[in-house]
C-alpha cells in the first residue's frame, strides 16, 4: 500500500462520521474512486480481531452502504463493512487502451476488479486487524461479482450472499486465459466449504442481458440446484410478488450468515430456540 493510500486510511478513521448506528469513513480507492467502511467504533479494539464484510454495489451504483450491508457494523461488534466502487467497462478499456471486452466489467470478477478488491482488502488489513478470509455481499450485479470472485478465490472466502443475480456459474461454465489470469463462469468443487446463501424476488422475471439464458429467478434456482448437486451448503429464499429488489428477507439471510460464520455455536442455538418457539404443525384435515 502507498503511503498516500495508508494515511489516507489513518486519517479516515480519525474523521470518521458516526451514523446513527455505525461509524462510517471513506477513503480512495486504488483507481482513485470511493470506497466506504462501516465499523462499530471509530478506531480498533485492542485485541480484537474483525470479520470483514464486503458488500458490492448494483451494476450503476456505488460503494456507500455496501450494497445494503453496511448495518451488519451496528449489529456485530467483532464486524467491519466494505463498500468498494466499481467502475465502468468502458472506463477500464480506455485504461488498456482498447476496445471492451467481457473481462472489464466487473460482473465477472475478473482480472482488473479482483486486483482492486484485493488492495482495497489489504488497505484494511493494514489498521483494522482482520480474519484470513472474508465474507461477500452482493445485489444483482454485485451478486454477480461476489459468487464469481469466491469460485475463483475460495481460500479467501469464509461465506457468500448473492441476491438477485442476473447470471450465474454453472457446472459446465466456460473458462479463459487472459494473460496469467483465469476468467472462470464454471462452479469451482474447491470452494464446497463455502457456505451460500441464495435469493432473489419471484417477479424478478427479466433477463438481465441479450447473452443470459435464464432469467433472474430461475437463474437464481438453477445455481443453487448446481450447488446442492455438488453437496455445497446452500440456501435459496424467494420472495413472493417481489421484482428486481434488495428486500429485508435477503438483508436478514446476509444477517444470519455472518452470525454463523463469526460464531457457529451460538447460531446454531438460536436457529433451535427458534424452531422450538413455533407452534406445532396442524395434522392434515382428513
């Protein structure tokens, strides 16, 4: 990291604004865009070791709020929330000098955006004292980015929240070499261990681009059906009447999977005091 970058960070924490819940501080990224942390104090614990969520924005947005996560910060003291900004394809085409190609947009997780992420990673890292590995969260285009980004990257992933997505991996998905870097549309085996948790509205009915083969709702079916085949664990909710939007049932998956990953124990009791508090099945009326 730049020494720019490192005080840039540093200072950020010193001017950071409390919200009504978490601490929210900004800082520029490695492509001089926005990109926003959310924490539960304005300066690190002693001691304590964060788990970092990173929330990526819709296809248009950008990183304040971190694509609807940014809140896990109040919820957890022991959680840190990224929210990176993506740029346009066209902007990083111009970068390469070139005409756009599939791997500038950052949908796909490739070469340029997964450099970007990892920095913006490694920034963090350098005050806020981190786990190895991170759990992702994305909306639609950002779905897109997280569940690709783990496939390529288990061993940095703890746990992925995808919600409504517009294109999936798949178990025959087609792979290129650009350059050292692998471009992969294909479920990866390696990252069984990751925990999913899948969403999308049951309206979501559109297809999100000319090349995409399903659209949102059934893609979003389609993927965890392939994960489940392949013994990931996985979890699909689908919202009844609901179109292309982030919902407070998707919200509350990403809620429940960081409290799992962070303390499996404890989640696993409240999911039993819960099943316990409901009432009883009603036999089938004859």
């Amino acid at each position: 990291m730049s020494p720019r970058l490192a005080c840039c960070l540093t200072l950020a924490l010193w001017l950071a604004a409390p919200t009504a819940h978490a601490v929210e501080f900004q800082f520029d990224d490695p492509d001089g865009l926005p990109a926003y942390g959310y924490a539960p104090t304005a300066k690190p614990t002693a001691g304590k070791t964060y788990w970092l969520v990173i929330g990526v924005h819709g296809v248009g947005g950008e990183g304040q709020g971190a694509g609807g996560a940014a809140k896990l910060a109040s919820q957890f003291d022991d959680v840190i929330v990224l929210g990176p900004t993506f740029i346009d394809a066209g902007v990083v085409a111009r970068k390469a000098q070139r005409p756009t190609e599939i791997q500038d947009y950052y949908q796909v997780a490739g070469p340029a955006h997964t450099a970007k992420l990892d920095a913006l990673i490694e920034q963090v890292g350098k005050v806020w004292p981190i786990q190895s590995r991170v759990i992702l969260h994305g909306f639609s285009g950002g779905a897109q980015f997280v569940h690709r980004y783990a496939m390529a990257h288990p061993d940095k992933v703890a746990g992925v929240a995808a919600h409504s997505g517009g294109t999936w991996s798949t178990l025959d998905g087609e792979e290129k070499k650009i350059g050292d870097f692998t471009l992969s549309d294909k479920i990866n085996p390696a990252a069984k261990g990751i925990p999913f948790v899948v969403s999308c509205g049951e309206a979501d009915q559109e297809f999100s681009s000319k090349g995409a083969k399903l659209n949102r709702i059934n893609g979003a079916k389609k993927f965890a059906a392939d994960l489940k085949s392949l013994e990931f664990d996985v979890e699909l909710k689908t919202w009844p009447r609901i179109g292309h939007q982030y919902t407070p049932g998707a919200y509350e998956q990403t809620r429940a999977l960081v409290a799992k990953i962070r303390d499996p124990e404890g989640a696993a009791k409240e999911a039993e005091k819960g099943a316990k508090g409901k009432p009883p099945a009603k036999a089938p009326k004859k």
